[in-house]
C-alpha cells in the first residue's frame, strides 16, 4: 500500500489518481500526524509525502520513520517554484 502525505488536496488527489490507475491501493493523508495515527500505518509500504508541510515535514517524518526502523521506502516531493512563491506572499 501507497500513503500518499501533502497538505494540498488537488496534489493529494492527482498523485491519488495516478497511483491508482497504475493499479496500487493509496491512502491520503492531509498530514504526517494524521498518517502516524492512522489504521494503515502498519499496512504502508511506500510514503510520499510533501517536504513543506505546516507542522511536520516530509523530511522531519522521514527521519522519524528511519529512527523507528520502519520497513517502508520512503519518497518527498519537493513543491514546484509556483508553489513556494505562493507561500511566501
């Protein structure tokens, strides 16, 4: 299983639909909080998740995940120069 990890639903949505029209089961998840306490947690074998998130980045759950030896790969999506200028007006 996918768990894909991004603050921006229509990000969430399109990775979501990619994913699944390749054939993989995905969970979203609005934040890394909201992953780490979900049902599907133990179930996730690849994360994707944002690397600019409001409370824990992409990184900052990577490294956690590392920590903790979980056994998922583990990918960050780095927001495009739109996005970042958009967020910093």
């Amino acid at each position: 299983m996918i768990s894909i990890i991004d603050d921006d639903a229509s990000v969430r949505a399109a990775t979501d639909n990619l994913l699944r029209s390749l054939g993989h089961i995905v969970h979203t998840f609005v934040s890394a909080e909201e992953f780490l306490q979900s049902a599907h947690f133990n179930d996730t074998s690849c994360v994707i998740a944002d690397v600019q998130m409001p409370a824990m980045s992409g990184v900052e759950l990577q490294a956690l995940l590392l920590a903790q030896g979980t056994a998922c790969r583990s990918f960050s999506s780095r927001p495009s120069p739109k996005r970042l200028s958009m967020r910093e007006r």
